[in-house]
C-alpha cells in the first residue's frame, strides 16, 4: 500500500505495531508524535496472506485513536473485510473512519489523496464514505492488470524487526 504513493507527492511512513508487539499506547504515542495527515490501516496478515478479520478491532481502534488525537487527521481502512463489511463499519455510532478502500487500493489510494486534497471524492471508484445522505460506496474498480507495475515499498521496512520462524533463521515481509 505505501509503495503506491509517490514520495515526491507523500511523506509515507509504515509503522508495524503487530509486528513489533506494540500496545495501543505506544501507538498513540507514535501518532502523537508524527501527527500524520492520514492514517491507514488494513486488514492483512503478511505472514500467512491471510484475510484477518480478527484484527479489524485493532485496526479501527488505531483510526480511533488518530481521531482523538486529532479531529482532522483522515482515517482510512483497507482490506478484504472492510471491502464487504464497509456499511458496518461505517454504520458504527462510534465510527471514527473516514473511508473505506474497496477491492485492489493500489490505485485506489493515490487517487482518493488527490480527491480529498481537491474537495471532491465523489468520482474516485473503489471506496465507501459517509455522504450528506448517507453511506456511499462507489462501484469497485476493474483488478489491476500489470501486477508488475506495483512498486512494494520495502525500503521503508525495517527488517530487522522482522523475524518469524517460518522457515528456521528465515525472514518474511
């Protein structure tokens, strides 16, 4: 997902609080220091490639947390599962999500930061929101076609923090 903004347009920053058992403290504690104009977060197991429903809590509690820390910081959720439950989590009295990315983000992402900076998302396809008149989910973008044409931003892992036991003294990302 950060390899899909351009760094001549976005300072992107990947902070891995799963991966480094970090608390929600420490979350906050990084938000409070970073103070980042969008925070997003997903559903996604990188170990296994697995949907993760189980961490949507988790995930939606850090969009919470950036909320509370700063009304105007953009909220954002990606993932298999707010892709088909964006209306409950959009639906939620104490939702602090802003937008839902639907289906592939790749192109998706780029597209809705240049949409809010304009003032009009209304036209970006592949996200869901809450309208005047309610939620609105745009239609789902075609899939990407040139997968090779996805730059993964590995240079902003630190892979020294990352060790699972996968395969002995292996590392994965």
């Amino acid at each position: 997902m950060a390899g899909a903004l351009s760094p001549d347009e976005h300072d992107v920053s990947i902070f891995d609080a799963m991966n480094q058992d970090l608390t929600f403290d420490d979350v906050r504690a990084h938000i409070q220091e970073v103070r980042p104009d969008y925070v997003i977060t997903m559903d996604y197991l990188p170990v296994t490639g697995a949907i993760a429903t189980a961490t949507v809590p988790a995930a939606l509690k850090v969009l919470s947390i950036a909320k509370e820390i700063d009304t105007h910081t953009v909220t954002i959720i990606a993932g298999p599962h707010p892709t088909f439950m964006y209306e409950e989590i959009l639906e939620d009295p104490e939702r602090s999500t802003d937008y839902v990315l639907r289906g592939e983000m790749e192109e998706t992402l780029p597209e809705l930061l240049s949409a809010i900076e304009a003032g009009d998302v209304a036209t970006v396809r592949g996200i869901a929101y809450v309208g005047d008149a309610g939620i609105v989910a745009t239609p789902i973008r075609p899939h990407i076609k040139d997968l090779d044409s996805l730059r993964p931003a590995w240079e902003l892992l630190d892979w020294d923090t990352y060790h699972y036991n996968i395969e002995p003294w292996g590392r994965m990302a």
